[in-house]
C-alpha cells in the first residue's frame, strides 16, 4: 500500500469535521491548464467522449481520436452519435487524465463535427487512426474498426465506415494536484 492510499484509507475512517481539519494541512491545489498543458493532454490520450444534443437529446459517448492542428479525426459506422452530429454539428469534446480522485487534468472542447467525403483524406485520416489505435489493441481479433464489425475486412462491403473531424475552436482545461 502506498503512502497516499494509506493517508485516505485513515480519512475515510474519520468523522468529516476531523477530515476537515488534516486536509486544511495539505496543500490540495487546483487550477488551470495554461495552453501547452491542453494541448499536450489532448495529444497523449486515445480516448475522448464527445458530447452531442439533437431534438432534445444529449448523448455522450467514448470514442477513439487523433488529436492534429485544432482537429479531433474519429471514425465510426452510422448510429446515433453519427445522426445526432448531422443534426446539429455543434460538439462538446473531453478528455481527462486521473491519478486518483486528488490528482487529474481534464479538457473540455467546444467544436463544430463535419464528415470527411474526400478520398484521399480519408485515407490520409485513416492510416493515422491506424497508427494511433493498433499499439493499443491486444489479441488476434484486434483491428482498428474493433468497434464496429468482428473483421476488419467488413468493413466497406457490410459496413459503412464513416470518418470525420471535429474543428475546435474553444479549449479549457482544469487540474488538482495534491
């Protein structure tokens, strides 16, 4: 057992007005993330939820990303994140980094999601998908539409693979650390 895992097993074990009082001798400090810290969380995670809202509906879900120049690229087959963002193409997208409930980052992203029709970018956004998603897949099932369809060979034939970006244009970001 760690110090720090030691340290709030004892204060769970606390009345809170005792809680209290040890946590005001830790320097417990939260704060912003200033623009090099955004954009380096948003660049070293593979997953990220977007968050949508079409006829009254708000839906969040994880997803897999590539995070370049201001853009989120994804993939997906056709579904409700897929509707919804046609609807209405104004996106929240978040990522977070947790230690432990006393040392995380978090990014929160406001964009506008547009699909990708273009051939050659297709494939240019999808071989970056590749790249980013196969290191971490295990087993011999593992293909970068995992997601999607049992075999990567399903998809273009049984399943349309839909590939898209999302344009941000507002970042903010917020951290504790103890």
């Amino acid at each position: 057992m760690s110090p720090n895992s030691d340290v709030r097993h004892y204060l769970r074990c606390l009345p809170s007005f005792q809680v209290v009082y040890i946590l005001k001798s830790f320097v417990i400090m939260l704060g912003e993330l200033d623009g090099l810290q955004i954009e380096d969380l948003l660049m070293s995670l593979p997953v990220g939820r977007i968050g949508c809202h079409a006829d009254g509906v708000t839906y969040i879900i994880p997803i897999n990303y590539v995070y370049e120049n201001d853009t989120i690229y994804a993939h997906s087959k056709k579904g409700m994140k897929i509707d919804m963002m046609r609807k209405n193409p104004n996106v929240c997208f978040q990522v977070d980094a947790i230690n432990d409930l006393l040392n995380w980052e978090s990014v929160i992203a406001w964009g506008r999601f547009e699909e990708i029709f273009d051939m050659h970018e297709k494939t240019f956004i999808m071989k970056k998908i590749i790249n980013r998603v196969m290191p971490l897949l295990k087993g011999d099932a593992a293909h970068p539409s995992h997601g999607f369809t049992a075999n990567a060979f399903d998809v273009g034939e049984g399943v349309e693979l839909i590939l898209y970006k999302i344009s941000l244009d507002k970042k903010t970001g917020r951290f504790e650390r103890v």
